[in-house]
C-alpha cells in the first residue's frame, strides 16, 4: 500500500515535470503575440524605402539628348526661352529667371514644389482655370506667371523636352515617397497681419547680402542675363498673379529653402512667424502686373484667401487679402460654404 502511493506521487511529480518543460520551449518559441503589447514597436511599414532622387549635375551628358534640351531650358531659361535668346520667336519668358531658381536643384530638391513624380499628378483640377489641367498647362501657368511671359505651345519642342525632363526625374520613385517631393512645407500661419517692418529687419538681416539693398539680385555676367541671385521685386521678378505673389506660398517657400544653403524643408532657420514677415516684405513692393489676373478663378469660392488680387467672393479688404490676418478669412470659408482652405 505504501509503495503504491509513493509511486503515485513519483507519477504527479513526473507528469508536472513534464508539462513545464513543455510550457517553457512553448514561451521560447512564441515569447509575445505581436500587437497585444501596448508599446508596440513601429511597424515595419512605416520604414519609408530607401531611394535617392537623380543628382542632376552628375548626369549631365549622359542623358537622352530630348531630356538633356528640357535640363537646359529649366536652366538656362533667359538664354533659351527667355529675352536673350537668340532666336527672337524662341522668347517666351519675359524675366530672366530660371525656373529652378524656385524649383532648386533643377526640380529635384524635395520642399520647393519639386518636379520629381508631378507628371503622375497631372492631369488635374486646378482652380486658378476652374477646370482640369495638363501638365503643359501647369507649366504655362509658371511661364506667364513666375516667368511674367507667354505660353508655350503644348506641341513644341522645348514643352516636350521640359515634360521629358520631368518624367526622367521621376523614375523610380516610390509611391511612398511622393508626398515628401510634393509642395513645400506647412507652416502654422500667425493669427495676425504681415509685420512688415519685423519683415523688413529680418530681409536685412538674413535676404539682402545675396538678393540686394532693393531686391534687385545679382546677374551671373552682364551677358547671360542669368542671375546668381534671382531679383524678388521689380520689374524683372515675377508678377503679381504668380503662386509666390500670394504672402502664405512665399513664407512655405521662404521657410523650407531660405536663406539658400543654410536652410532646408528638414532643418529650416526661420520660424513660420519669421518666413510670414518677410514672405510680406518682399511682396510689397511693385512688380510686373498681369493683365486680366480678374478672370482667374471663376469660381471665385475656390480662390486662395492670399491671393492678392480682387474679385473674391467674401467683403474682407484687399489688404487683409494680401497681408493677412487670414485665419478669419479661412473660417469665414468654412463656415458659409463649408470649404477648407489652407493658402
Ligand atoms: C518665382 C518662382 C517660380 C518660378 C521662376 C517658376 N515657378 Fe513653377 N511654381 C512656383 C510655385 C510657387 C508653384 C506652386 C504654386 C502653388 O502652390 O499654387 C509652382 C508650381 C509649378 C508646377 C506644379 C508643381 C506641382 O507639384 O503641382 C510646375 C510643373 C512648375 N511650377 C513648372 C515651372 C516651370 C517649367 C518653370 C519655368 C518655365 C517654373 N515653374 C518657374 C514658382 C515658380
Ligand atoms: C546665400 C545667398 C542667399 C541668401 C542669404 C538668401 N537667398 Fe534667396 N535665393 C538665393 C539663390 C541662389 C536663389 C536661387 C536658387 C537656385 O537657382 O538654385 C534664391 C531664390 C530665392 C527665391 C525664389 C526666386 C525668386 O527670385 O523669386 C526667393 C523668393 C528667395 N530666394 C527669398 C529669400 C529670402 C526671403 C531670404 C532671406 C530670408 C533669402 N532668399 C536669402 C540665394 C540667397
């Protein structure tokens, strides 16, 4: 009798053993089901992949010839398509900017309305025309607009070579990438007017070393017309119907790439505060002005509320249009027509 139970106890103790061993190669194997811990680490796809977009210098000459032209254009715009160039009927812009003197690094810099996938983008809806648009369109939005000149016809060849720049910037990138190389930064917009004199004290500080006492620029030599600096006001800026007219665009600009080479859209200088001032400063002086720039948005409800220029759709004045405050105006938006506006 004694023997039979030590023996039954020798069998539990046995069994036991057995199960918790087994429990332990069990946890080994499977330590945690992922999700059901709270802190859980991020997940592996919000690792955004790894891609580079093109180094443009670097590619120089070993590009195909019709991209190479469309490189050229971006460029060396006053030389090419603008008031020097040889070829009276090849002039198309009327400053002597070039476009990648808004679109650094020839459109390849992510934060200054890069071009790297925009022919993905187009066509699409554009307020401005109030229908939907080309990619040829947007750039002869550029050209009669940043550019103060004329359109481009869609089937020439600089507007086939400047698209086919374009689509070789593109190439390769990831879909989860474009929203980086789309627009510019956002900034918090102050509840408040442009400041213009803080406007003023920070373009001496920080903008005229390199753009000049009157916003003038610097040309690059006498001959090309290109600018070293591009000018930010007169008569051989942009105009006044231009995206960079509007204060809100010009500070998401200013604050993602200015001052140039101290600033980036990942490591800015300026505060949005500082950008709002002088993006206000530098439109206040006269530039180029557009004829008919009134017919633009006819549906007046979609016009951005910086855009400087009337008619608008609501009673605020011209002033506040051009210099803010704009949160008022925004609301205004949201709360009579149920539209969220954000420039
Ligand atoms: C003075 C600055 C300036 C210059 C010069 C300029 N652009 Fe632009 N461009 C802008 C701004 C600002 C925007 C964005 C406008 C907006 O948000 O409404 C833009 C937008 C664009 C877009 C659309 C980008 C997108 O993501 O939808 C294209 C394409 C473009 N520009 C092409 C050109 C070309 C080509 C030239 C030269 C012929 C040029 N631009 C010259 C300021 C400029
Ligand atoms: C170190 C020189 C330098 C400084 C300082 C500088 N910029 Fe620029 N800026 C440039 C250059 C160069 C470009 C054209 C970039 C290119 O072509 O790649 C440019 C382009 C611009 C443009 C778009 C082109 C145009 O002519 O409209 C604006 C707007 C601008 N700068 C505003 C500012 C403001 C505002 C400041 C001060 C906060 C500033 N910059 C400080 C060199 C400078």
């Amino acid at each position: 009798m004694e023997e039979l139970r030590s023996l039954i106890r020798r069998l539990f103790w046995l069994v036991l053993t057995i199960f918790l061993l087994i429990s332990v190669v069990f946890i080994g194997l499977f330590p945690y089901t992922p999700g059901s811990t709270p802190n859980a680490e991020p997940q592996p796809e919000a690792i955004l992949s790894e891609w580079q977009p093109k180094n443009v210098p670097a590619a120089l000459g070993t590009m195909d010839p019709e991209v190479q032209l469309g490189y050229l254009l971006i460029k060396e715009t006053p030389s090419q398509m603008g008031p020097s160039a040889e070829n009276p009927k090849m002039r198309f812009s009327g400053n002597n900017l070039a476009c990648a003197n808004c679109h650094l690094k020839e459109g390849a810099q992510a934060g200054s309305a890069s071009w790297v996938g925009v022919i993905d983008r187009f066509p699409q809806f554009g307020g401005r025309s109030n229908k939907i648009g080309t990619i040829e369109d947007r750039i002869n939005g550029c050209m009669e607009r940043s550019m103060n000149g004329k359109k481009l016809p869609p089937d020439s060849e600089p507007m086939k070579a400047i698209v086919a720049y374009m689509n070789w910037l593109g190439e390769g990138l990831p879909a989860d990438r474009q929203k980086e190389f789309t627009g510019f930064v956002k900034i918090k917009i102050p509840d408040r007017a442009v400041d213009l004199s803080k406007g003023k004290a920070l373009y001496l500080k920080e903008c005229m070393i390199c753009h000049g006492g009157s916003g003038q620029g610097v040309l690059l030599t006498e001959a090309s017309k290109g600018y070293l600096y591009p000018p930010l006001w007169g008569q051989d800026s942009y105009n006044n119907g231009a995206g960079m007219h509007r204060v809100i665009t010009a500070a998401e600009f200013i604050k993602g790439n200015m001052p140039f080479g101290q600033a980036t859209w990942e490591n800015p200088k300026l505060t949005d505060a500082e950008a709002f001032d002088v993006a206000g400063y530098i439109n206040s002086f006269d530039r180029p002005v557009k004829e008919g720039v009134e017919k633009d948005y006819p549906d007046q409800k979609l016009k951005p509320v910086s855009t400087p220029y009337g008619p608008w759709a609501d009673d605020f004045s011209a002033e506040q249009h051009k210099y803010g405050p704009f949160l008022p105006i925004m609301d205004y938006y949201k709360q009579q027509y149920d539209i969220t506006k954000n420039k």
